[in-house]
C-alpha cells in the first residue's frame, strides 16, 4: 500500500515538473517569437504519416474529427500536434506505471499501446457522441429553419433568431456562422468552415443549398423539404442497427465488470496472488495474456462500433 502511495506521490511530482517546465518552453517561444513552430510539427507530423502505407490518410481523419470535436480552447479546434502531445504523454505514462506496478516490461508495453490508441478512440467516441447529436437535431432544426424563413425570407437572419433556441453542438455553430456572417466574412468561407464542423451529411447540404441560394436564389423552402424527408428516412433505417450495436457493447462492459470483480476477490481471499502475478514468471504470462485478451475483444467491439457511425 505505502509502495502504491509513492508511485503516485512520484507520478504526480513528475506531471508537475513537466507541466510548469512547459509553461517555460511557452515564456520562451514567445518571448522570441518563435510562432510557426506549432505548424511546423503539424506538417512533419502529416508528412512522417504520409509516409507510412499504415498510416496514410490518417491525419485527414484525425484533424476531420478534431474539428468537429467538443474539446476547443477559446473556440479554436485543435491541432493535430495537440493530439500527437496527448497520445504519447498516455503512452509514456502508463507504461512506466505498468512497470512500477506490475514488474512486467511486456505489460508496460502493451498497456502503454493500449494508452496510446485512448486518445484516439476518446476523439472517436466525441465525433460519434456529436454525430448522433445533430442527427436528433436535424430534422426539428430544418423544420424549424423552414418556419423562420418563411416569416423573414432570408436564411440567415432565419439562422440568427433560432440559434438562441437550439442546442449544442448545433448552437455553437449556427451562432458562429451567424456572427460571422454579420462581420462581413465572405458567405463562402463561412459556409465552408461550419461545414468541415458538421460531422453530417444532411446537415452539410442544407449549407450547401443555403449557399446556392445566397448567390443564385431558388426555392430554398422546397431545398429544405427534400432535406427533412431524407432526415425521415435516415432515422426508421438507424433503429435496426443501433439496438444491435447497443446489445454488444453492453454485454462488453458486463464481461469486463465481472473480471476485475473477480480479480479483486482473489486478491481479498488471496493475498499473495498479486504477488505471483507481478513477481513469478507464469504470474506475468498470465497477466499478459488477459492483457491480450482484452484487447482482441476491445477491438472486436471497436470494428462492431464503427459501422454505426457510417451514414
């Protein structure tokens, strides 16, 4: 117990060394104006990615999905050297702590892999989260949009007197497409911007044919009456596949609760179990091996996931 105590004393000791050594590296670039030096690890990171046949075409997954993503400092999506400072923090991290705790270098090394991949898979989760946010969202908001703009007969200031009445993350950027457009930022980067912040297919043409309509005209209210109707018909095909998704991540979280609830009996009942398991050979096989094991069914789950969030 006081071993634990000290590994966290240590632990926490270190993230404060490393946090305000950061604020130092901060004073620094700034005192000397070293301000590209952000995009320039976007750029060798993309470029080392590119690179890779494994990893080509990830970066534009990764910064699609940190532009849609909840997590924005001042209202600034994140970067993708962000996400890179993130991934190999948890990374280092636990698979120190892993070593420290378990005595187990594999372990580490798995775990850490496992830390690794988190950050990505928490970004994911947030996409998706907002992804099935604005689906609910979509159809009350084209509905709503369609009333407005037949009492304004302009989409925009339609846009503008429904914004405080929606809700994130909808809101935030009806509210930024808004106020920009207010400011006289040109229609078509506005459009453009919230689109790349739109992780929805409908949602993104109805920009589109509000765009069409900003420099061509047209009949927008019939635009926006194709667009609810493909709103219906996404909705009754989504029941089906998100009752079943839903049952196997359930039943994943029911397995993995009912194994550290065995682990943890066994170390009650058993006090030298988590000593064979960290010291003796076999112990740390072991603890490999259900290390394996949980992320083989993680992954199974992962791939069952992913199909959901496809449109």
């Amino acid at each position: 117990m006081l071993k634990a105590v000290l590994y966290a004393v240590n632990i926490t000791a270190l993230f404060f060394m490393f946090y305000y050594l950061w604020d130092v590296i901060s004073y620094l670039l700034k005192r000397y104006k070293y301000y590209n030096v952000g995009s320039m690890v976007d750029r060798q990171v993309i470029t080392l990615m590119e690179r890779s046949e494994k990893t080509k075409g990830l970066p534009v997954k990764i910064e699609k999905m940190l532009r849609a993503t909840s997590i924005r400092p001042k209202d600034r999506p994140l970067k993708i050297r962000h996400f890179v400072y993130v991934t190999g923090t948890s990374f280092f991290a636990l698979f120190i702590l892993s070593i420290l705790l378990l005595n187990n270098p594999l372990a580490g090394v798995l775990l850490g892999c496992v830390a690794g991949i988190l950050p990505y898979q928490l970004l994911q989760f947030d996409y998706r989260r907002n992804q099935k946010k604005l689906k609910k969202q979509t159809a009350q908001f084209l509905l709503a949009v369609a009333n407005m703009f037949g009492t304004y007969g302009d989409p925009v200031v339609a846009l503008d007197e429904l914004s405080p009445r929606l809700k994130n993350p909808l809101k935030r950027e009806v509210i930024w497409f808004t106020d920009n457009m207010k400011f006289g930022v040109p229609a078509r980067q506005c459009v453009e911007t919230v689109k790349s912040r739109l992780p929805d297919r409908i949602l993104k043409d109805f920009f589109d044919d509000l765009m069409f309509y900003l420099q061509y005209g047209g009949n927008f209210y019939e635009s926006i009456s194709n667009l609810v109707k493909q709103t219906y018909d996404r909705e009754t095909m989504q029941v089906e596949k998100s009752t079943a998704t839903s049952s196997t991540v359930t039943m994943f979280f029911v397995l993995v609760g009912v194994y550290f609830i065995v682990l943890f009996a066994l170390i009650k009942m058993q006090p030298g179990f988590m000593s064979f398991l960290t010291n003796n050979s076999i112990g740390k096989m072991i603890v490999v091996v259900m290390i394996c094991i949980f992320i083989i069914a993680g992954y199974f789950v992962h791939k069952v996931i992913s199909t959901e969030g496809e449109d």
